[in-house]
C-alpha cells in the first residue's frame, strides 16, 4: 500500500502529457539570460523544466499549514563576535614601504588631466 502511495504520484507526472512550459517560454527565458540555444536544445529544455513544474505541482497539493517554516534545518546559531579594532596599525607603519607619500598618503601619479 505504501509503495502505491509514493509510486502513483510519479507515474502520474511520468504519463501527463499536457506541457505547463512552451518552447516560446524558454527561448525567452533563454534570450534574457543571452545563451543562444539549438532546436534540440530546446526540445530538451522544455521537457526538462515541465517535469520540473509538474513535480512542484505535487509538492503544491502537500498540507503544510501545520508546518512551521525553516530558515535551516539545525537549529544554528551565529557566533558572531563584537567589531571592534584590536590592532590598529599607525599611518608611519603602514607608508613604510611606499615608493613616495605625502603627509599621511600614499602619492600616485596624475591619471586625469
């Protein structure tokens, strides 16, 4: 009986023929992400994205109401540690090796005219 319950969804995603996605679909989504795809390519695609589409269908018809929702599935929490500047370096030390400098900065070479 069990194994009736989990197979019978499958089979009837395997057998539904109606297409949720079009050809025109995924070539537009394909022009928007720019990738030139063959009729082939396409073909497969479409296929691809309608079995995709049909198993959320499925997973749509689930009763979630009792469900709480999950930001991830441990319970983590976040070791963050206070910011704060424990080692502040001196602008002396940090123009120590520059090949010119001014005051406190770093001098470069005029880019703009």
């Amino acid at each position: 009986m069990l194994f009736h319950y989990l197979l019978f969804p499958i089979c009837q995603l395997i057998l539904k023929q109606d297409m949720k996605i079009t050809h025109e679909e995924v070539k537009r989504v394909a022009a928007l992400a720019r990738l030139e795809l063959a009729a082939a390519e396409v073909d497969a695609l479409t296929q691809q994205l309608d079995k995709i589409l049909q198993y959320m269908e499925t997973l749509n018809q689930l009763e979630t109401a009792n469900v709480e929702p999950l930001a991830h599935v441990m319970d983590i929490v976040n070791a963050f540690r206070e910011d704060r500047v424990v080692n502040q370096p001196s602008a002396d030390t940090l123009l120590a090796n520059a090949p010119a400098k001014e005051r406190s900065f770093f001098k470069v070479p005029k880019i703009i005219e």
